[in-house]
C-alpha cells in the first residue's frame, strides 16, 4: 500500500490583518509564516511568529490555526482549528519519542 | 535507454480548471488529449502561491525556506545559495536548453537574465507584445482605452497585430523545427503568460462562456471561522481600472455578483486560449516527428481563487490558490508506440470543433508537490536525478527536497 504523502506550502503576511501589502510583503515586511500540510483527508495551517532577518520562525508565537477535514468540507470553508487543542497537542509533542 | 528531448510547458495562474481534472465548465480539448495518453497527478500543490516563489522553488527542488524567496526581490545564487537549476542539470548533461516566455520570474528574481547562461544554451526569448500587457489597451464603455482586467479584445487591434502568447507559441514552434534534425537532445521550456491578469486575449473565446452559463462560486462569502491573517485581499485585482470604478469596500468586498461572474467567464476563457496554444506547439511536435522521442510536462506555478472563500487571486494557502495541475506525457511509458502515420497530437480548435470527451489514461490521488519535478523530469529523461538534499542544505550545489515520482509510472496506485 503506499503510504500517504503529506503536501507542504506556506504564505507570508505582514500582519494578522489585511493590509495593502498583505498578498506580497517584501521580506523586511513579514511578520508571521502560515505553514500548511495538506493530506488526502485534511489541511492543517499554522500561522507562526517569523523574523526576517534571520529566517527564523518562533513555533511558540501561533498567531492562527486552520483545520479542514476535506470529506466533509471540500472547499475548506469550516475552520475546526481549536487553540486549546492545539497547545495540549503542542505541550504533549517534546514529549513525544 | 537513450535520453529524451524534453519540452516543459508552464501555464501562469492556472488552478485544475480543465476537463482532465473535472472541472465541467472549461474547454481544454488539446491539454485534455495530452492527459489522456499520459500520468495525471490529481493532487499536486505548489509550495507558495505566488509566481516568483513559487517558479525558483520548483526550478531548483528547493522550498522557500531554503531559496529564502518569499517576495520578488532576491536572487537565490547570490540570496541564499548556489543552487543548481532543472535546466542548468540537463544542460552540464549535454542538452540544449531553451527557453520562451515565463518560465523564471523576470526581473530581480532571475537576476534579469532568466537565470542565462547557467540554465539555457541561447539567451531566454521575451515576446515583444508583453510590454502593453499592464497599459491601457482594453476598450472600455466609454470608447475609450483602459487598463481592465477585463480585456478580450480583437487582435488585429493591439500592438503588432499580436499577443504575447501568440507571439510565444511561434517562438517555440521556430526553435522545435531547429532543433528537429539535430542529434543533441533538446530541453524547451515554454511558460505562457495566462491565464494570470489582465484576461487580455482574444475575444472570441468570450463565445465559448456564455455569461447566462456562469455561475459563482460555490462557497463565495468569507468563512467565519477564517483567521483574518489567513485571508488574502486580491490587491492586484483591485488595481485594475475597471474594478476600481466600482469601489469595492477593503479588505472583504464584495465584488458585485454580476462582475464576478464576468471574471469568471474570462478566466475560463483565457484559460481556453491557453489551451489552443499548448494544441499548437504539440501538433507541431507530432508534426516534426518528435512525439515518440520527447517527453512532455504540462503544468503551472500556482492556482487563482474565483471567489471562493471571498477571494480572488493566489496569495493564500487555500487549495485553490497552491493546488495545480502535472501532466507526463511520456512516449513508450505512459503511451504504447503508435502505429505509423497516426497522429498523436492533432490540433483541436475548441472555437469550432464539437466537445470531444477524453478518458485519463493514469492518475495519481497521492499528494506530490511542485518540489519533485526537478528530479523526477530528469530521471525519467535518461538522467541522474538530484540526490535529497541534507535537512540544512544551502551550501549544497546540487540536491532535492522534493521526490522522485519515478516509481508511480511502475506501479499502480493502492492505498
């Protein structure tokens, strides 16, 4: 069976809401890094703290979330990201083997 | 196995709007035909929706995070590293690389010069008609001229009596014929200009969408449950004359219904254009004798929202917007041998030739991303492919962070 492959793709943002330069923020302008992984059955989206001048993204800094489980909502229109979730999840990952 | 030639096609802008991906309102006769005597990758997403980023990313196997291309405004040799590109790889293996129209972002991206002469063997050809793509040459209303996003005007009245790509596919079919006797195999990368905005094309294929047909997106309002950090809004689009004139409220619009349904009708429309030119240059390539010694790849940077979710434009992370199509048409591999003096391409004229159906003859459901062209292309012309690259690699020359896809034209599919 193959295994299921996971897609990657991110989008930069100068700020947590729209602004002129919102679509395509020079690099001294970004502020915040949504990365996305798209599996056959969900996308999942964080939109993490990022500094540009040093390419570094603060995985602690969540300004959003995003998840869409896509049998049921093809167009990815009902966000069921949850924060509380999340940080259980994030507070269970160095623990994790 | 000898090495075969390898003719790259890009689109610009265009999401899996086309018969081969399901979509059932878009004509796309001749990208269909290649479809169905190739492998189809059903889930194939880029790794930023937007032109720059997205074309340096694919064009060296590396992610954005690794290119460091975020924007339009760096060169990855001289940003980030030194990183070898697709058609630098077949030209250090004895190809003839070439390239027409988009295929690296123009300007400070490429290092403005398509990233010649590391990448190609002639320096990149540019259609002189692009420079009024962003001018006033639509007609508006008034008589006047416009900058519109809505643009479908009769050729014969632009500039040179041409657009750009026109003016690419007989660039491409010039270089095809050159090269068709000629011993040294050949790598063409053709990157057509649409459908990314201004919908500037000619407008009979406005016949093809009648607006009575249209229908808005499915999912057209803004999700409540949206992240406002996540929403992109369409700025671009905002610019163009004839949405400016009717005031549309930042960032969340809306876009009044009946516009939205005439960018919609452009948008397929342009899309259809595109098509008849990808028809074009693989009729030629049938006609050259080149069908059963090249390799085909048809595919794009990134998709566009028609209102879905509210937006339009790329800008996002939403499946539209990084979600593409890939297409490899490769002869003896993906097609049997065909019988002597069948055509395998032949031209389809979606102005006047009925609806033809085609069957995919492969697909693949797994997810790839843009990030595996790089090494899959090269393995399945005859090459070495790159191999994965270290989890730090900017100062490695030549490696992929992507995946060979090689062993899905072996085996099918199960999961």
């Amino acid at each position: 069976v193959d295994e299921e492959d996971i897609a990657f793709s991110q989008y930069p943002r100068p700020a947590e809401t729209p602004q002129e330069n919102s679509d395509l923020p020079d690099l001294n302008d970004i502020r915040i890094m949504g990365y996305s992984l798209r599996s056959w059955d969900y996308r999942y989206t964080l939109w993490l703290g990022f500094n540009p001048k040093t390419f570094q993204v603060n995985v602690s800094d969540v300004h959003a979330g995003e998840l869409y489980m896509l049998a049921t909502d093809p167009g990815q229109d009902k966000n069921l990201f949850s924060d509380s979730e999340h940080s259980v999840m994030m507070r269970k990952l160095p623990s994790l083997p | 196995r000898g090495r075969r030639n390898v003719l790259f096609i890009m689109a610009d802008d265009l999401r899996t709007s086309l018969g081969c991906y399901g979509d059932s309102v878009v004509k796309s006769p001749n990208i269909d035909q290649l479809a169905s005597k190739s492998q189809v990758f059903l889930n194939t997403y880029a790794q930023q929706a937007v032109c720059a980023p997205s074309r340096t990313s694919m064009l060296t196997s590396r992610r954005p995070d690794t290119t460091r291309l975020y924007d339009f405004n760096s060169y990855w040799r001289t940003h980030s590293g030194n990183y070898t590109t697709l058609p630098q790889h077949f030209k250090s293996n004895g190809y003839f690389t070439m390239s027409v129209g988009k295929v690296f972002h123009p300007g400070i991206a490429s290092n403005h010069s398509d990233d010649y002469p590391y990448s190609w063997s002639i320096p990149a050809y540019h259609p002189a008609s692009f420079r009024f793509e962003k001018q006033k040459m639509c007609k508006g209303e008034d008589g006047k001229l416009h900058a519109n996003l809505l643009c479908a005007v009769n050729v014969t009245e632009q500039p040179g009596g041409t657009l750009p790509d026109l003016e690419s596919t007989d660039e491409a079919v010039r270089l095809l014929k050159s090269r068709a006797n000629n011993d040294v195999p050949f790598f063409l990368a053709v990157g057509f200009h649409k459908p990314h905005i201004p919908f500037r094309i000619p407008q009979e294929y406005l016949s093809l969408y009648p607006i009575d047909q249209m229908t808005l997106a499915p999912d057209p309002n803004v999700p409540t449950l949206l992240p406002p950090v996540a929403y992109n809004p369409w700025t671009d689009v905002r610019r163009r004359d004839d949405v400016q004139k009717l005031n549309i409220s930042f960032p969340y619009g809306p876009i009044p219904k009946d516009f939205q349904l005439r960018i919609r009708q452009h948008y397929y429309a342009a899309v259809s254009y595109m098509d008849a030119q990808v028809g074009r240059l693989l009729s030629t390539l049938d006609e050259l004798g080149l069908a059963e010694s090249t390799m085909v790849v048809f595919t794009s940077d990134h998709g566009w929202s028609l209102g879905e979710h509210g937006e339009w434009a790329k800008y996002s992370n939403f499946d539209v917007s990084t979600r593409v199509p890939l297409i490899f048409y490769i002869p003896g591999v993906t097609t049997r041998h065909h019988r002597l003096g069948e055509s395998t391409f032949p031209f389809i004229d979606a102005l006047t030739q009925s609806e033809l159906i085609f069957k995919n003859d492969k697909v693949i459901r797994n997810m790839v991303e843009l990030v595996d062209v790089f090494p899959t292309v090269s393995y399945m012309a005859g090459l070495r492919a790159p191999k994965p690259c270290p989890d730090i690699s900017f100062q490695e020359e030549l490696c992929t962070e992507g995946d060979n896809l090689a062993y899905t034209f072996r085996h099918r599919e199960r999961g």
